[in-house]
C-alpha cells in the first residue's frame, strides 16, 4: 500500500489561498501579532523616506506572508500525516492595502534519511500583478508512522 | 504577561531602546514570559485566514495525531512581541524585516507557558544599511523547543 510520501516528487506543485489585506486587517494583524511598527499603522511616517526605502503608505507585514506561506502547507501537509519542519522567506516587495497576494510551492527533492523522509520546496508569493512579492524554501517531513 | 499590559505605541519608550551601535552580538537580549491563550491563537489564525479545525474545533483535535487544540506553527510571529520588552530594540519604529528562517520541533497549545532565547548574532553595514541577524528559540514550561529562528532586520538609522 503506497504511503502519502510516495506520491511527493520533484515538480509538484502547491496552490495556497489568496489573501487580500485591507487596512482592517493588517490593523487586525497588528492586534493578534503585537507588532505596532508604524510601517503598518501610521501613513505620515511612511510618506517619508527611511532606510533607504521609498514605500509611500502603510505596507503589509512581512510576517503576514509567512503565516499565509504556513497554512498553505499545513493545510496539504496534514491530511497526509506530514509535519511543516522549517520555513526561510524573503521579501522581494512591498504589499499593500488593496493587493491580493497568492502562495504557491514546488517540490524541489525528496530525501530520505536514517530515521525519516523529508522533501524540499521552493516558495512564492505573487501579488494580482504576477509580481514575486516574498520567496523561500520549506523543508518537511513525513513521519515513516504516516 | 496579559494582552492588556502590552504596549502598543512602539514611539512610547524609542528613548530608552538601544540604537544598532549598542547592540553587542551574542549578548542575550532580557525577554518576558508569555502565558500563550486559546484566544490570541485563534485570532492570530483569524488574521491570517487559517480556520483549520485543529486550531478551532477540540472535538476534531483531540480525535487527531495532535490529541487537542494546537497552534499552528507560524504562532512565532505572536510569540516573538509578546516575550519583548516595551524598551527592547526589537520594537525601534522603522526596523523593517528583511527576511527570516524557522525550524519547528513541536507545536505550541493553549496554556503553555512561553519562555524565549534570544540574542543578536551578528551585524553589519551592506549598501549604506545597517543589518542585524538575531537567534530566537522558543521553549514551553517543561522546556521542549517549540521553534527556534534567525531573522535578519534593517535597523533604523
């Protein structure tokens, strides 16, 4: 009887849910995060120029793509039995009020170790226009118990 | 620590925080405890858009692998504030994140107490911007790891 894992290889691909911030949730962010930079509350602060950056108004937490990334794989790793073992992303872009950015994922290899079986993935986050907003690479396991 | 202690003005305490200039890597930075609720769970789930059972529904938990109601993994980015100081320089208005990487060992459930590690590791100057990279490990009352991460920051100038 084939297991989950069998059926994980290289170029599979992952759709995540799309996600549209609005103004409301990225202060409801702010609420269930405790992050209250003002990069996300407060537009006067950002019409500036900080850092070297240029970003106009309030920006989306960087963070707030992480937790899209997760479920993305929690939602197609649980029915399988696998465990989300790791996550690294980096933002590419900004997202703003009124964007809509959607997480996707390819397996990039499979490994099987002494005690378990894992797969790689590439990640990436594109907003409505295509553009990469966040990218990265998750690794996961697949307990030899599912 | 309770949500209703928490500062939410990060200018309230900018004089009191250290600048990149002080920031020593490998010194251990002073962090909270955090006693994590079912309900800053579930709305941080709800502020990402993840209404998955096994974060909501402890009939369909406690029937799982996971014998209750769990966090999901990414419950870091609560867990990261909540366990930082008002005058910690994690909270500089400005530091903008430029990326980070997360391991995760077991997850977190409603009534763990949280306690973080966490240091600064390195800094540097790339392209006239100041960079920190800092080490976070999460663990819960009976000291398991929960999660550990390295993040890379831009602090303000």
């Amino acid at each position: 009887m084939s297991s989950a894992y069998d059926n994980i290889e290289p170029g599979l691909r992952i759709e995540g849910t799309p996600f549209a911030p609005t103004r409301e949730s990225i202060r409801e962010f702010c609420e269930a995060s405790l992050d209250f930079n003002p990069l996300h509350l407060d537009d006067e602060y950002m019409k500036g120029s900080f850092g070297k950056t240029r970003f106009g108004g309030i920006i989306m937490h960087g963070m707030n793509n992480f937790g899209v990334i997760n479920k993305m794989l929690t939602d197609w790793l649980y029915p399988q039995g696998g465990i989300h073992r790791r996550l690294e992303t980096r933002w590419k872009a900004p997202v703003r009020p009124g964007d809509t950015i959607t997480p996707t994922a390819v397996v990039t290899a499979r490994k099987v170790t002494k005690r378990s079986r894992f797969a790689t993935l590439d990640v990436a986050v594109r907003n409505q226009r295509g553009e990469l907003v966040a990218s990265g690479e998750a690794m996961v396991e697949f307990p030899l118990s599912a | 620590m309770g949500s209703a202690e928490f500062e939410t003005d990060f200018w309230k305490d900018e004089q009191l925080r250290r600048v990149w200039d002080d920031i020593i890597p490998g010194q251990p930075r002073k962090t909270l405890p955090y006693t994590l609720t079912l309900d800053a769970i579930q709305k941080y789930c709800r502020a990402v858009g993840d209404l998955h059972p096994l974060y909501f529904d402890a009939a369909y938990a406690e029937a799982s692998p996971y014998k209750g109601l769990i966090a999901p993994p990414a419950i870091h980015i609560l867990l990261m504030f909540a366990c930082t100081p008002a005058d910690d320089w994690m909270r500089s208005p400005g530091t903008i994140n430029a990326g980070q990487s997360w391991s995760y060992n077991m997850p977190a459930r409603p009534g763990d107490v949280i306690r973080l590690e966490a240091r600064a590791l390195d800094k540097f100057i790339r392209k006239d911007r100041l960079f920190v990279i800092h080490d976070n490990v999460f663990f819960n009352q009976n000291d398991e790891v929960i999660c550990s991460g390295r993040g890379q920051t831009i602090r303000p100038a």
